[in-house]
C-alpha cells in the first residue's frame, strides 16, 4: 500500500510524500525480508527499484545508483533459489541500471548491464519466447541504441535488426500491442541507416511512418507530434539526396 501510495503521490506532483512512502514501504520490505528472504527478497527488489526511479527523477543520481545497486545485489543473492521466476527480475534491473548509466553518460557501466540483461533475457526466451520475446527486443532495442551513440555501427545494425524481426512476428498476433514499439524500433533504424544506406533509411522511415498514422486515428493528441517528427526526418533526407524520388 505504501508503495501504490507513493507512485500515486508521484503522479499528483506531490514529491515530498512520494519520497516518504517509498522509504515506509522500504522499511517494511527490509524487515520481512531479513526474516523471510526466499518469500519477501523480491518484493525489497521492487522497492529498491521504485526509490531509486523516484531519485532518479528528481536528479539525485548518487541516491537512484545506490538503490539500483541494492536491489541487484539482493536479486543476485537469490537467484539460484528460483532461476525462470528470478532471473527475469533481475534482467528487468539489469535493464533499468544500463539506461541508468548510459543516460549518465557513463558507457563502460551501461554495456555491462545492457548486456546482461540481454544474455539473461535471450536464455528465458529461447525457453518460453511467448512470455519473454517481447521483453528480449527491448533489450536489443535498448543496446543496439547504446552501440549507435558508440558509433559502433556494425553492432547497431545487428541488434535494430534482431528486434524488428522480433516485433514484427509479435505485431501480427497484437498489432494493438506492439505497433507502436514496431514503430520506434523503425524510426532508430532508419536514423542508424542515414549515415550508410539512404535508401535503408527511406524504407524504415515511410515504415514508420505507415504505422504512426494508423496510430493517429487512434489517439491524434498522443500521436500527432510524433508523426511530425517522423514526417521532419523522411522529408531531410529526401532533401538531403536529392536522386530519390519524390513520390512519398
């Protein structure tokens, strides 16, 4: 309750409570889980995780990674206990602290925890790919984003690629799920492609845009900016090479 309570105080604005509840339900977690680790482990993760966002959003970076931290080292601990329910846990932490740090700046943390989250996330889904492929192309998404701001462009392009394949296979069974995450993995691509292969970009970005005008129809206030941005960048790089046609 005091968890709920705090994510409901963040959504009024009201910080101050927001951050005292968080704590409450820290402490609580805490001394059932000194009691009961096996049961209650998971749950003190949870709080870790939710702290260390809510620091995190108000710009106190040393607080968020202390409790980023907190909570793999209890996941860790713990892991052997249940591995298929645990290790997906912790590849969601895993996720969260290398976008942590890569939003930090701080590229040698965020490959180490991009690719953990991977390599975990890749084990649960070659066992159970209903349940966690969708999970896996995040991560793809997510690393293969860290690689382009690396400009390493060979990686980039591998991991874009594995998760648009992912995507595309989960958008013909929940279009309404996944088009829009289809969508921004094709808007990354299509930036990646700029640089190398114009003509790559152009086809990822009328993808994008094919699909974020469907999305408008649906929700026009949510999606019309996006689909501005979409339609900004197809049309500078029909500027910017100017042999395509200009048919789009």
């Amino acid at each position: 309750i005091y968890n709920n309570i705090a994510l409901f105080c963040m959504e009024c604005g009201d910080t101050e409570n927001a951050g005292e509840y968080h704590m409450e339900a820290v402490r609580i977690r805490k001394k059932l889980a000194d009691e009961n680790p096996e049961r209650f482990s998971v749950d003190l993760s949870q709080s870790y995780c939710s702290i260390a966002m809510f620091y995190y959003n108000q710009g106190n970076n040393e607080n968020a990674k202390k409790y980023f931290h907190n909570a793999i080292a209890i996941m860790e601990k713990i892991v052997g206990l249940d591995p298929d329910s645990f290790n997906a846990h912790l590849a969601n932490i895993y996720n969260l602290i290398g976008s942590f740090y890569f939003n930090q700046r701080q590229p040698a943390e965020a490959k180490k925890y991009l690719e953990k989250a991977v390599e975990l996330r890749e084990k649960l889904a070659g066992a159970n790919p209903e349940r966690f492929n969708a999970e896996l192309a995040v991560s793809y998404n997510n690393i293969g984003a860290f690689y382009l701001s690396q400009q390493e462009d060979e990686e980039a392009e591998k991991y874009f690629g594995k998760a648009i394949e992912i995507y595309e296979k989960l958008v013909e069974k929940y279009p309404e799920i996944y088009n829009e995450a289809l969508a921004g993995i094709y808007g990354n691509t299509g930036f990646f492609c700029e640089k190398h292969y114009p003509e790559k970009a152009k086809e990822y970005y009328l993808k994008e845009m094919y699909i974020k005008e469907k999305l408008v129809q649906e929700d026009p206030q949510r999606f019309n900016p996006e689909l501005a941005i979409c339609c900004f960048r197809l049309a500078r790089l029909l500027d910017n090479y100017s042999y395509f046609s200009a048919e789009c």
